[in-house]
C-alpha cells in the first residue's frame, strides 16, 4: 500500500518534513490579469524533437509586464514567468516571480 500526500509531509515522530519555499504568504484573488511579453528570443539546447513539437532546455528568462486592476485602476509589475504547467487541454497555469515585492497596497 502506498502513503498518500499527506501521510509522506510527515516523518514518524508526526513533525512536518516538507519546506515551504515561499518568501511570502499566499492570498486568493480573482483579478484578472493581462501580460504584456518583452521583445526578447530564448536559445537552448534541444532534448527531442517530433513532427507535433519540441522540447528544449534555456537559462533564458521570459520576462513580461504582469497587470491588473485594483480598486479601478491599472497596476503595473515586470516579471519573469518561472513556471508553465497545463492544467486539462487548453487550459494553462503560469506563475509569475515579480522583479521587486508588492507593496500590500498593490495588491488586488
């Protein structure tokens, strides 16, 4: 019988195993957010390659501006996106890091 996720975050003496990497205090929203890219080109190695797609390594960055609106008006944050998962068929996750921490004013 496998353990399941929360059995595993814990060792056998009951103390929590896994480390939480965030610097800051996750909070929901439903803001709805725009990106605008920079200009940029990523280079990487390539891994494989299909007739349907592609995959490649770069330490390239995607930066981009990140906006929302926040009590009716536009807030503004260049970032980079750090990670890129698709949740079901056409549907996308993306997180975003931002180049200097939010005050809590700016946030929607």
């Amino acid at each position: 019988m496998g353990s399941t996720a929360n059995e595993r975050d814990y060792d056998r003496t009951g103390a929590k195993t896994m480390v939480e990497r965030r610097g800051n205090v996750r909070r929901p929203t439903h803001a709805i957010f725009t990106a605008r890219f920079e200009p940029s080109q990523m280079m990487g190695g390539g891994r494989d390659i299909s007739r349907s797609g592609a995959y490649f390594v770069t330490s390239d960055e995607l930066k981009l501006e990140v906006a929302y609106d926040k009590d009716g008006r536009e807030v503004r944050a260049p970032a980079k996106i750090v990670r890129i998962e698709q949740l079901s068929p056409g549907t996308f996750g993306i997180a975003v890091q931002f180049e200097r921490r939010l005050h809590e004013q700016e946030l929607p």
